[in-house]
C-alpha cells in the first residue's frame, strides 16, 4: 500500500494555476523526488502532503489520513524540512532540538540524533554561527526528532558548497536507512540521481512523467558513446563488426565508439584479445537533464531555479 497518494490535485493562485492535475503515489520506505524548475508546483504540491495548503480539488491522502482534516494526527507522522524557515538567532542547537521534541510525545533522544547528524560539538553553539551546512543538518534534525515515518525535505542542499551536498546527501541516506519514507524536492539533477529511487518530474504544474532515474534516461537514449586512444595501431573493422558497436568513427589519435547493450565491456575484452590497451578513456551517455529536456521541451535552467 503506498504512503502518500495524490489524485488530481489542483491549487491555483488568483489567476495562476500552480498545480495541474497532479497524480502519484510513494512507496514505504523509497527516496521519493520531485524534480522541476523554480514555478513548476513542486513546493506547493508538498506543502498540500503537509497540511500547509487546502487543495483546491483533487485528493491527497498520507499513511490514511487526509492532510486538511487530520492535520494534528499529520504532524506526528511526518516530518518537514520546509525551503525557507528560520530560527531566533540567539537560540543554540540543543536548546532548538530540545523545543521540538516537546511538541511530540514520543520524541527520538536529542542527544543520539546530534550524533547521528554530526552535531553534538555544536549543541552550545548559536544558530547565526553556524555554516550553511550545519544549519542544514539542524533542520534535519528538527525534521526527525519526532521520530516521523515519513520526512519532507523541501530543496535541501540550495545554497551549499559541493563537500556540503555531498556530506548532506550522505545524511539524506542514513535517514533513510532508519526506515523513514522521504520526497525529497529538488532541482538538481546530480542529486535526484544520486539519491532517488524514483522521480516526478514536474513542469508547468504537471507531472510530465514518473520513473527511476535510470528509466527516465533509458525513455531519451539507449546509445552509450566511448571515447580512446588505442596504445597500439588498431585496424577499425575490429570494433565495427562486434554486435553492440552501431559506429566507429576517428578523431585524431583517438576512436569514437558508438552502441548499446553492455558497450564497455564489449570494447575493452576485444581490445585486450588484441593487446590493445584503450588510453584516455571516456564514456558518455544520456544524463537525467537529457531526459528532462526531451520530456518537458526545454532545460532546466538551475541558476533560475
């Protein structure tokens, strides 16, 4: 049975409509994404998971109970990490963590979960002085300290440096190991890659389609493109004629081969069958902004975003 379940969900603003028939559904247990451009809906179609907006029509309903009504009974259950949120800048990580696990009646231990998110030398340090990255781990601690089943982390790694991302993404996978459920919302596509077991990706306040990562490519592009330099003079019908190469094609110094099917591995054991070792190597593929430009009809521009 899935843990959220959203069916026709409309919500407009005035004149602008932000969410256009949205419908999906997250498994137990998944990394859930929602991936699109700034405007496409995402924040408001979760905000409506939260309890945060009424629909306008459609359903949405969250481990059985529906977001509008049973909101009370929502907030022990689901955890959130909204996009912009703030804390008084004077109040310390403890005393932070400390307020929050009041609001639950059965909170996790403040203490483990500063450990677990890398905290604990933090706990006495006040929230104006801590980086972008730690003030990230604060909000997914404050996000799990209610102990949810299911945690919402609304563009999680925005305005981070590379080794923040990376050390957040690791986060992001421990929580899930806990068996907690996350939607995670996103524009970044290394990241909805790296993390999700399957992504929404939204445009324009629809879902343009529904897929694991690797789906989602394998819909644009099956072809994988190698690039080298063979160590040794290589006669091209040697790579032409095996069964996953579709072309073979030289740049320079270098060959340019193109197929399907487990292409590597082909080329490789018949260069090596032919003491020639591949200098230099490169493969390319379709990327997750190549499916996301085929599917939608444009880039995702992730400055604006």
């Amino acid at each position: 049975m899935p843990v959220i379940e959203v069916t026709n969900l409309h919500k407009r603003y005035g004149t602008t409509v932000a969410v256009d028939d949205v419908s999906f559904t997250v498994e137990e247990g998944e990394i859930f994404g929602i991936l699109g451009p700034n405007g496409a809906g995402k924040t408001t179609t979760v905000e409506c998971i939260e309890g945060l907006r009424r629909p306008d029509s459609g359903t949405v309903t969250v481990l059985g109970l529906d977001p509008t009504s049973d909101r009370g009974q929502l907030r022990q259950v689901v955890g959130a990490q909204l996009q912009e949120s703030e804390l008084p800048e004077n109040i310390t990580v403890a005393e932070a963590i400390d307020l929050y696990a009041s609001f639950y009646p059965n909170p996790a231990d403040p203490a483990e979960l500063m450990a677990e998110l890398g905290l604990t030398e933090k706990r006495d340090t006040r929230f104006e002085k801590l980086s972008g990255g730690q003030k990230q781990r604060l909000s997914i601690a404050l996000a799990l300290v209610g102990n949810p089943k299911i945690a919402v982390l609304d563009e999680l790694t925005t305005g981070l440096d590379p080794q923040a991302r990376r050390d957040t993404w690791q986060l992001v996978e421990k929580v899930r190991a806990r068996g907690v459920t996350i939607v995670l919302v996103t524009h970044f596509m290394d990241e909805a890659e790296r993390l999700c077991d399957r992504l929404a990706l939204i445009d324009g306040g629809r879902v343009v389609a529904i897929d694991s990562p690797a789906g989602l490519i394998g819909r644009v592009a099956s072809e994988q493109t190698l690039r080298f330099r063979p160590s040794s003079p290589l006669d091209e019908s040697v790579l032409a004629t095996l069964p996953d190469v579709t072309d073979v094609t030289r740049d320079g110094a270098h060959y340019i081969v193109t197929g399907t099917g487990n292409l590597p591995y082909t080329v490789v054991t018949t260069l090596a069958a032919h003491d020639v070792v591949a200098a230099e190597l490169r493969m390319d593929q379709a990327s997750l902004e190549d499916a996301f430009v085929a599917l939608t009809g444009r880039a995702l521009d992730v400055e604006a975003a």
